[in-house]
C-alpha cells in the first residue's frame, strides 16, 4: 500500500491542501514507504498491519516536519540549536505518538531498534 497525502491528510488532522499542498504531503509519505519497503517488507507481519506502519510513520514525519519539529532555541557562539519535541526524553520514532504507535504495531521490533538510535553529530567551523 502507498499511503496517499488524502489519507495522510485525514489521519493526522493536519491543515486543508489550500494552506499544506499534497506534494509537501506527499514526501512523508514516500519516507513511510521507503522504510516499510525497505526494512519492514520481509516481516512476518501482516499486509493490514503493515499498512497502518506506513501510516503512522508519515504521520509521525509530517508531525516532526511541519508542525512540531521546529526551531526552539539557538546558541551562535557556541553553535548549539534546540528543537521542540513531543516527548522530551525519546529520540527518533519516539518523539510523537504517531511513531510510538508505529513501533508498538511492529511486532517485529525493527522500528524499536531504529526509535532507540542516539546517533549523535558533531561539526566544527574553523
């Protein structure tokens, strides 16, 4: 299944196409796809729950994308930036309910490994 920006749309409560086009849409839905083929796809999980994965993670890219994954607080002398988060103490999936919901239908626990990531990067301007 290819979850489209209508379904996204209705699922998530997220604003009319007149003020959120479904080409921006559009993208969080291809991320959902991406993993769901990607990593999901050889599970032995369900076609139907497979599909609400899908879902949940576009919801759960929109979400951080859109609405609440923006710039909090911004630090230039020693480079740091803060971001909102739905769930302070989570990282990655964990961050919204959407990808919460997301990890507890994988039964598999493939996207439990992946909310746990606490890949960390560091730049330096010389």
């Amino acid at each position: 299944m290819a979850v489209t920006p209508a379904q996204l749309r209705a699922f998530a409560n997220l604003a009319p196409e007149a003020a959120l086009p479904d080409t921006t849409l559009q993208m969080f839905c291809t991320y959902a796809a991406i993993i769901v083929v990607e990593d999901l796809e050889d599970s032995p999980l369900s076609d139907d729950r497979l599909e609400l994965i899908e879902l949940n993670l576009a919801a759960h890219f929109a979400l951080v994308g859109l609405e609440r994954g923006g710039l909090t607080g911004q630090i230039v002398g020693g480079s740091e930036e803060y971001y909102y988060k739905v769930a302070p103490n989570k990282s990655g999936l964990g961050t919204t309910l959407f990808g919460q919901q997301a990890i507890s239908l994988d039964t598999s626990g493939v996207l439990e490994v992946m909310g746990a990531s606490t890949m960390k990067a560091r730049f330096e301007v010389v």
